[in-house]
C-alpha cells in the first residue's frame, strides 16, 4: 500500500503514457518501489491507477524483474477481493507502470487507526473476504508474503461497507519458482534500503529465511485479525530486529492479559492463537480451512 505525497514537484501529472492513451491527473500514493498515480484512460474515460516504478530502481534489473514479477502475479487473479490488473508496459524513456482498477475507498491499517478495534463480527466479515481472495491467490501457486492492513483496501460498495480488496504483489513469489534469490528474506528483505516485507506481519520461518509456503500467509493473516480485535500487533519492539526475535522466541500474549476488558468468544480466540503457531506443521494448513472455522 502507499502513502499519501506531495505533487508539487511531480513531472508526470498531465503528461500520457502508453502511447497517450492514459493521462496522468493527481498522486495517489507512493510506496517503496514507486508512486501511485490517478489517471484517466481517455479512449473509454474511465479512471484507473497507475503504479510507476521510480526511475532510480528502473535501472536495476534485480527491482525491474520484481516489479515485472508483481503485474505478473497480479495479473492472473480474478476473484472479486483482488485487485483487477488490466495492463502493464514501459514508458518511452524505460519507465515502468502498472495499469490497475482504481479503489476508492481506504485501507485497513487507515479504517483502525480512525477507529480503533473493531467487532467481532465486523472483523469475521473483513476476514473472510481476505481469505477468499488468499485462497485464489495459493491456488494459482503463488504466497503473497506481504499481508497487512496497509495492503488491505476498505472499499465500499453496492450497499457493503467493508468489501475488502487485497493489494500489493511486490515480493509476492511463486512456490515453484528460485529465481530473484538474491531479494530475500536471506538479506533482511531489504535492497539499498528499500523494505520488502513488513517485521510485525512477518512469520517466524520468514524471519528465518526459511522455505516459505501458503502458511506463512496465514500467520499474517493471524497477527491481523489480532490486531483488529485488540487495536494492537502481537509484537511491537523498538526496533525491527527486535520484533522479528520476538516472533521467533516470545509467546503469543493473550487475549486476556493484553486486554483484559476485551469479551472475546474462546472459538475465535482459538482460531487467532492457532493462526499464530510458531511451527508451521502446527498452524492452521490453508485458508479454506480458516473460513471452514470462521463460517
């Protein structure tokens, strides 16, 4: 997900790309590999966003297949709580874009911080969407890796406060595939001191740079769901190193001893602790079996 910036200074806002089919209106956002842009695609005048990839890692080829690799992915999934990717290419002078549906609502990580922890069954309802749209994502062989509120967008629509749409593919990685080795959580997910995945989401083999498989998107999708109950991440520490120790050594706190106020029905609870097993052998297997438990 991306961050709001300034626009002051931006070259691109009123010039086309693609050939002039797709005019760049306002900044939406800018995130570590690049900025997000508003744009109108004027054949039909229709809005979409386009990812731009910042120049400066245009020129590494390491983050240019990466950013490939995200309309790739990306590309290949259709289920409604995915974002739709309709396009993607190189500017004339070698810059990259991605050409997406353009969201208007917020992201998760914005909704808590407006509103702080929300209910039950509010978030049995963003977590069921979110599982959906994981599902299809392992069942085209791909782990997204870098599952959190920012890169989980509340849009509202036809009467559904809270359809949820998951975002951001950029270190997302085929189960099958080794290539791009050298951009790994072997190397603290980080290239020239751009982040690529995120220490208080991260799973505790991720951590390792251990072989990762679907499970170590449900140990996000555990810490989550925590943290829309609670308001609060399990582990938080000053710095990132010591939070990623923390998910390798220190025990999930409890419900009841985070926040003892907290009414909390023991299923659910359950569900979040079982989600958050430091072994992967002993976490919850697959997100069809997660909804299974949340229906």
């Amino acid at each position: 997900m991306t961050t709001p910036v300034s626009e002051s200074n931006d070259t691109l806002i009123g010039k086309t790309i693609d050939h002039g089919r797709y005019e760049l209106l306002r900044v939406i956002g800018e995130g570590g590999m690049g900025k997000v842009y508003e744009a109108r695609q004027k054949r039909v005048d229709r809005l979409v966003a386009v990812k731009v990839l910042h120049s400066h890692w245009a020129k590494d080829p390491k983050l240019v297949a990466r950013f490939k690799r995200e309309a790739f992915t990306a590309s290949q999934f259709r289920h409604p709580n995915t974002v739709m990717i309709y396009d993607h290419g190189e500017t004339e002078n070698g810059g990259l874009y991605i050409i997406m549906e353009l969201l208007k609502g917020q992201s998760l990580l914005s909704l808590l911080d407006r509103e702080g922890p929300l209910s039950l069954e509010r978030s049995l309802k963003i977590m069921e969407q979110v599982c959906g749209a994981v599902t299809e994502v392992h069942r085209c062989g791909v782990i997204h890796r870098d599952i959190k509120p920012e890169n989980i967008q509340i849009d509202p629509r036809d009467g559904h406060p809270d359809f949820v749409k998951l975002l951001d593919f950029s270190i997302a990685k085929l189960v099958n595939d080794n290539g791009l080795s050298s951009i790994d959580t072997k190397q603290n997910l980080t290239i020239q001191g751009a982040v690529f995945g995120t220490p208080q989401y991260m799973s505790p083999e991720q951590v390792r740079g251990r072989t990762l498989d679907q499970r170590t998107d449900l140990y996000a999708i555990g810490v989550i769901f925590y943290q829309m109950l609670t308001g609060f991440v399990p582990f938080s520490e000053p710095s990132p190193q010591g939070t990623m120790m923390a998910h390798l050594t220190e025990p999930v706190p409890r419900f009841e001893e985070r926040v003892p106020h907290l009414d909390i029905h023991p299923a659910a609870a359950q569900i979040i602790y079982d989600c958050l097993e430091k072994n992967p052998q002993e976490r919850i297997e697959s997100c069809d079996a997660l909804n299974q438990r949340l229906l």
